[in-house]
C-alpha cells in the first residue's frame, strides 16, 4: 500500500498524543495536520517533517501537558512551578554539588552550542530560493574516483533542458579571473559566464537591473554590491562600462592556478547589482558574465572552447530545475540515458564508467566534492565533532546521575513522607526530572558565557579561514539551545528520577542503611570508572597528535627553507619583477617556480624511457628556472643544471633520486642523457641532471619519495622565491613590497616566508591538537568534578567515624588512605581498561599515517599518569581535609 503522504511522521504524532491533555488534544491535533499538508505543498516533504518536529517540541509546556497523577480539573501549572521551587532551594541547600552539576553540565553543552551554531550556519545556506526544493546540482563520477565531482560536462545544461522531467537548466563556467577597471580604479575579481536562466533557477535578487534581460547579451556583467560600491560610489552602476583583463585568477575549489598574464577581454556593461550579503549560499562570486559572450572570446583564441567537450568535466557546474510534479529519480534516469547516448563522445582514459547523479540543492552545503565551489566541512567532519560532544554530554550526565544516587540516601526521608501523605511515583519522577532540567536551565545561563568565549576562539583556527565560519546568533538558535537544555536535563535524571522514585515508604523511613547496597556502589564506580576510561583515551590522543605535529615540525625536507621569501607573480611577468628586485640591498639570489615544494600542492606528468613499449610511468612535476636547486640548497649529485639556450634549456630536465631508483639504476650517472617521452606529446626530454631526492609532497601524503622531475618553462612560473642575505628581514620585505607597488599598483603584495609556509601547512594537524586537547580538558575536568563531588559525599558521610578512628589512635595517613581506598582502586581500574584500549585505537589510524611518529609505552604512560595525578589530587583534596580535622569538630557534625 502507497504511503499516505499528507499525514504527519508517526513517532512525533504518539509523542504529542502521549504528553497533551485529552481536553485540548483534538483541537491542536487538527490544527497541526493541516499546518503540515500547507507546508508539504509550499516547501517539501522533507522540511515539512523536520518543522514538524519542532512544533511538537514547542507544544512540551505547562498548560498543553496532561496532568499526571492529579485529577483533571486541579491547576497543573501550579503543580509544576511548585516542583521547581522546590527544584531550586534543593540546589541552594546542597551547594557544592549543585555546583559540580551545573558547571559540569554547562562545560559540556558550551560545546553542543557551538556545534549547533555551526550546523545552523551550514544548514541555512541556499534555503532563500523559492525552488529549493527542486533545484539539483549534477555531479560527476567515474570508476575508481575517491570522491564525486561537483563539476560536469560544459554541452550538459542543453542537453538535459531537453527532457520532460526538467523544467530549466542553468550552467556557471567559473573562468572569469582577473582586473577589472572604471576610471582609474581597478581592482581583482573573480565569478562565473552565467546564463540567462540563473535568474529563473535561482532567487538572487537584483538591487538595480532586470533580472530577465541581465544576463542576456553579451558583454554584460551583473556585479556584488561591494564591488559597485568600490567602483561607482554613489552611483548608479546599470548602464556603466568597465574594462576587464583576464588573469585566470581562479577555477573551482582546490585549483592551483595563481594567474597568468593579463589579457584584455574588451569591455563590460554593468546590468544589475546583487546585494551577496543578504544571502547564504554556497556560491560566492564578485561578477557573473553573460554567457553568450564566451563564442567571441572563443573566436578569439581568449578562452578555451569546452562547449562541445563531453570529455572534459571539471569544470562547469551544471544545475536544473525540476518541473513540478517530477522526482529526483526522474532526473537520474534523464542523466543516465545522456551518458548512454554520448558514450563515444565521453569515452577517454579518465572517463571509464563514467556517470552522472543528481544532488539536491539543501545537500550542498554538507556534501563537500571535489572541485567544489567553496571550501567548507564535509559531513564526516560533523560527525567527528559530534560524537566528541555527545562523550563531553554522557559524561556530565554521568556525572549528574552518579550524584544524585549517592545523595539518595539524603532525599530518602523527604521521598518517604511524601509517598506515605499519598504522592505516586510518576508525581516524584516528575518532581526529579523537573530538578534535572532546572539544573540544566541554570547551566545554560553559564554555557552560554562560556560560548562568548569559544566562538572567537574557533573563528582564530587556522583551518577557518578556509572553512569560513561566522558563526553568527540568531533567533533559531536561542530555542535550540533551550531544547537541547531540556533534553540534556531529561537524559541526566532519567535514571535518578526512576531510581529515586521507587524508595518504599516504610524502608525509606526506617531503614535507610538497606537504601545504599553495594548493587548501587557498584554501579556509581562503574559509571566513575567509564568516564576516567574516556579522558585517559581523550589525554593520550591529544598527547599522540600533538607529538606527530612536532615531529612534521622538525622533519628534514631535503632543502633549505630559512631567509627565503615566496612571492605570487599574481599574473606578471617573473623577468620584469627579477630585474627589479636584483637591485634591492639584502637580495642574495632569486629563482622561480610553479608551485612551492611541501606545500600540499602537486603537479604530475606520464613519461616514459623513449623507445620503451611499457605503460607511462607518473612523476611528479616541477617548473622551475635555472637558480631553483642552488637556491634552496638542493644538491645535484650528478649532471649539471639546464643550458643557458632558452629553447634548448626547455627540453631538459633534472630528475630526482627515487626516478633512478624506479627505473632500476644503480648509478645516477646512467641517467645522465637520457631521452624521454610524454604521454601528452611535444619535444623529447632530456635527462641533464640527478638531484638529491628532497620532499616536494605533504608529509601526510607520502612517506618514501616518490619519482619526480624538474623542468624549465617560463610560462607557467607562479612565484619568485627571493633569498634574504640582510640581517633584517622585514626591512628587506618593506623594500620588496615597495617595489612591487610600482610594477602594480591593483593587486596587493602576496607574500609568505618558505619555513612559515611549511609550517602552515601541518597548522590543520594543530588545530586538530588544540580541539583534542581542550575535549581531554573537558573530560578529565568533568571526570574530576565528578570524583570531587563523591569524595565530598564520603567525607561529609564518614566525617564521625573518622573522629572515632582518631580517638582510638589512627593517624591521619591512614585515615586518608581508608577514605581515598576506593575511588584510588577506580583510577587503578581505569587506567588497566583504559591503557590498552586508548594504545589500540590509536595505533589503528596511526597505521595508516605517513612519516608518523614512534608510539609505545611511553606515550600511554605519560597519559596514565597525568590521569591519576590529577586523580590523586582530587581526591585528596577532600580526603587529607577530613583526615586532620580535630577529633572534637568531627563529633559535632550532625
């Protein structure tokens, strides 16, 4: 049977039904219905359900809520308020642990709130359009890919427009890169050929300008308000003409291109505005360019022709706009029958089971690709924060849980004269769940202090310049944060609650040494033992990471990287900047090069021995000038370096160690002359030199060196490594800057020091050690805070039979030693269990680490250590107190 579509999710339903008062039940029922089926028809399934939830969340408050345990007529308002009166003095009566609960809490959620701000943030991009729910990005795959592409074949968007199923299609070519200039002001941007029909795919609103005819001719150009801002001032920038020189700035995300350079592109009519920070999405552009003027700029020779390219998908994003009615199995099957149709014209090396699959536009944001339009954290990074949080939550709840079992012996009289004046255990639980959630309201107050100062602490991240979080507070959030409050309250006393609540009258009032039985003691140590389990786990990891940081820090790359500075060329000429910087006081030499080595970008080429039959061989590929190797110290140990003849130095190459090794020589020498062919053709290369092999990959992506060449080819130098002889650095960079200021004046000056670029790259792997570091903090605070509060229980419990043992001659060290006995043994245990699982799961993903650090023994001990250091000294806190209290104080503890 067909599944009734406008009837609301089941498990909500019964959860509204079983808390909502029969009297006003119907009513709001019916309300909540109808509600649902106008959302379904207005924004979807998928966000009808997920608001659903919601309004059923809201709807768990006093005056909706059935009575329990109380006639129907009785005001349960008052009920509830009175329980949490007296939720509130029982926390002003016993301080020390409320203060243990609700800091500890607090800790906790603080970061639950910061997860929640950030998956807010990633779930409110693109929920503007009007047609969320039927716009989907295609995405490309092919056999043996790691990852999908967020790119397509630019003839795509034609094509599937083509089809019933879809009602429109638009196509963004991200190759608009470069200057552009009105009257004397220029400035760099980057943005996408876009087509007539973005404006109806998309619900971009346009500040100035028609958004049906914006996009239409060519050479027209709708631009963010910052940059008509920038360039107009206060003018109205429809109508008005710039100038653009393209430097091909940008591609999609994770391109190396750096510019090249400028090529005049023509002029340019401003046609509309948009205002880009009214809007969250996951495109960002400073222009978008008709895409009827890509033919002339083809025609040209300006820009590559990919029109009719189905090889080629990496690229162009390609989205469609589903007509009404149709699902997004529609759209596959369309995708699907393109690939089959054009399979010859797909058909390549790169291309072998090829397809394409359809992505829904609300998964965009959480579905990080290759070739995304936007760097951001992919879903598994959210689930990596998440289940550190929910380890930081189960152990404050614990924490809470543990507490309030060995306060159960304090509550007992109070739990049976309530019970014996007619109360029924669900009024009690009720009572107990109200105290649980009122403690999680209060640290709420204190988590949210704590989140003022988490969120600038995670926005100065390195990695966060890349994943872009602003983290900004609104309304939304504030009522998340209150339910994850209550929800926190209700898991932390639960079992308190049920525990607390099934004390019989007549035990509780007479007997209460029967109330504490070891059945309970061993269930608070097993809890106490589990958390102590996790923070040792929490403390070795953070100790691992942070060692294989130093370790990366310290590491040898084969090249010398002090005193040299790297400058973008940002698309000038590398001769014309050279010349320049020649003459500066403090230059020693100055080479060039492509990419920077170390740096986690590489370029790779197919090459073979010239004459040989076998498959093409991949090597590593660096562009680099005659000075490179001398400048950063890289030793040839056979050959010489690249002819002074321009043409002839651009069929040489120098080869590294590993490429001798590969090919089976035992000399280097044997490579000297050597010829070999490219999979991509053009001239011979010839083998002119051996160098010493040297790191030019990320330490994570590789742990031996692999094959690698050198090679001269001017056109694509992206940087100048300049070498500092000067004493002075930064008064040599000053210069340095000074002079690029002359050569060009638009583009500002682009520099890093090779050593701190290196060093930036491990930052990640730091800030992996930072957030691991503080969730240790957290754990073994939170597991502290818990031990403190037991031990204060003990103490306070135990506090005359200590007075007697000193009166009958205990001294104090074994009196400590008796009240510390028990919770020392949990540390012991903890760290037994702890040890061998903390040494396992680590050595599990270490395994699989390139260049990783040495972990043994020692690093578990460190940890288990610093465990029961901190252990020990919580615990004595309270234990040593007690133990040299006078005899006559501790006989007068009622």
């Amino acid at each position: 049977m067909k599944k009734d579509t406008t009837l609301p999710p089941r498990f909500p339903m019964r959860i509204f039904r079983a808390f909502c008062d029969p009297e006003i039940r119907d009513s709001i029922e019916g309300d909540l219905i109808e509600l649902y089926r106008t959302r379904v028809k207005a924004s979807g399934r998928t966000t009808a359900n997920l608001r659903f939830f919601a309004d059923v969340a809201l709807l768990f408050r006093p005056g909706i809520i059935k009575p329990i345990g109380l006639p129907t007529n009785q005001n349960h308002t008052i009920m509830f308020r009175n329980y949490f009166k007296i939720g509130f003095r029982n926390i002003l009566k016993y301080k020390t642990f409320s203060f243990i609960n609700i800091f500890g809490l607090a800790l906790a959620m603080s970061i639950s709130m910061l997860i929640l701000m950030m998956l807010a943030e990633q779930n409110s991009s693109d929920q503007f359009h009007e047609k969320k729910e039927l716009i989907f990005r295609v995405l490309s795959d092919y056999e043996g890919s790691r990852n999908q592409y967020a790119t397509s074949p630019q003839p795509l968007a034609a094509e599937l427009a083509e089809y019933p199923a879809v009602e429109t299609t638009t196509k963004l070519v991200p190759a608009v890169g470069g200057d552009i200039t009105f009257e004397e002001k220029s400035k760099g941007i980057n943005g996408h050929f876009a087509d007539p029909e973005f404006f109806e795919v998309f619900s971009f609103e346009l500040e100035s300008g028609n958004p049906k005819s914006a996009l239409a001719q060519p050479y027209s150009m709708v631009v963010s308000q910052e940059l008509a801002s920038f360039l107009f001032r206060d003018q109205n920038p429809v109508g008005k003409t710039v100038q653009f020189l393209d430097r091909k700035m940008k591609l999609p995300q994770g391109s190396d291109t750096t510019g090249t350079s400028p090529l005049e592109w023509g002029n340019f009519t401003i046609t509309g505005v948009i205002d880009q920070s009214k809007y969250t999405s996951h495109l960002e552009f400073d222009v978008l360019v008709s895409s009827s003027t890509m033919p002339s700029l083809i025609s040209a020779t300006k820009l590559e022709d990919r029109r009719d390219d189905w090889k080629f998908f990496f690229q162009t994003y390609t989205y469609a706009l589903l007509s009404e009615g149709k699902q997004p199995e529609d759209l596959s099957i369309a995708l699907d029958d393109i690939v089959k149709r054009k399979a010859e014209e797909i058909k390549a090396d790169h291309t072998v089971g090829f397809k394409m699959v359809p992505q829904a536009l609300g998964d965009v944001a959480l579905g990080l690709v290759n070739n995304d339009s936007k760097a951001r954290l992919p879903l598994l990074g959210y689930y990596f924060l998440i289940a550190l949080a929910l380890v930081i939550l189960a152990s404050a709840c614990l924490n809470y849980t543990n507490l309030s079992i060995a306060r159960a012996l304090t509550r007992a009289k109070e739990i049976g004269i309530r019970k014996v004046t007619g109360a029924l255990r669900k009024n009690l639980v009720v009572q107990f769940l109200s105290e649980s959630i009122l403690t999680a309201l209060l640290s709420l107050v204190i988590a949210f202090i704590l989140l003022l100062v988490l969120v600038p602490s995670f926005k100065g991240l390195w990695v966060n310049q890349f994943l872009n979080f602003k983290l900004p507070f609104v309304p939304s959030l504030f009522v998340g944060f209150i339910l994850l409050a209550i929800i926190v309250g209700i898991l932390a006393g639960i079992y308190p609650a049920l525990f607390l609540s099934g004390y019989q009258p007549i035990k509780a009032l007479k007997s209460l040494s029967d109330l504490g039985g070891s059945g309970k003691l061993r269930l608070r140590k097993f809890l106490g033992v589990s958390q102590f389990v996790v923070s040792l786990f929490f403390i070795t990891t953070s100790i691992l990471i942070y060692s294989q940081f130093k370790h990366y820090m310290a590491f040898d790359y084969g090249f010398k990287s002090e005193n040299i500075v790297n400058i973008s060329l940002q698309g000038m000429d590398h001769q014309k900047v050279r010349s320049q910087y020649e003459s500066i006081s403090g230059v020693s030499t100055i080479s060039a090069c492509d990419i920077i080595p170390a740096t986690g970008i590489n370029n790779n080429s197919e090459v073979r021995v010239m004459g040989d039959v076998s498959d093409y061989r991949s090597v590593g590929l660096l562009h680099v000038d005659r000075a490179f190797h001398e400048n950063l110290g890289i030793e040839l140990v056979a050959g010489s370096g690249f002819s002074e003849n321009e043409q002839l130095a651009q069929t040489q190459i120098i080869v590294n160690q590993a490429m001798v090794k590969d090919l089976g020589h035992s000399s280097a020498d044997a490579l000297v002359g050597l010829q070999f062919e490219s999979k991509w053709g053009g001239p011979l290369l010839t083998v002119v030199g051996v160098a010493k092999d040297f790191r030019y990959k990320l330490l994570l992506n590789e742990d031996e060196i692999s094959p690698m060449m050198m090679k001269y080819n001017p056109g694509e130098f992206q940087y100048l490594n300049v070498k500092v002889a000067s004493s002075d650095l930064m008064k040599t960079v000053a210069a340095l800057e000074s002079q690029w200021k002359e050569l060009d004046p638009v583009h500002p000056f682009s520099y890093q020091f090779l050593d701190e670029e290196i060093e930036a790259t491990h930052r990640g792997i730091f800030d992996v050690v930072s957030i691991l570091g503080f969730i240790s903090f957290l754990a073994i605070f939170i597991a502290c805070l818990g031990l403190l509060g037991m031990t204060t229980y003990t103490a306070e419990r135990k506090t005359k039979e200590v007075g007697i043992r000193k009166f009958l001659g205990a001294d104090s060290f074994s009196i400590t030693l008796l009240l510390s006995k028990g919770y020392l043994q949990m540390l012991a245990i903890s760290v037994i269990l702890g040890a061998p699982l903390s040494y396992f799961i680590n050595k599990l993903w270490l395994e699989n680490l390139p260049n990783r650090v040495e972990f043994g023994l020692g690093t578990i001990a460190l940890g288990s250590l610093v465990l029961l250091l901190l252990g020990a000294l919580t615990i004595s806190s309270q234990t040593v107190r007690v133990s040299r209290a006078k005899f006559a104080d501790t006989l007068k503890v009622d």
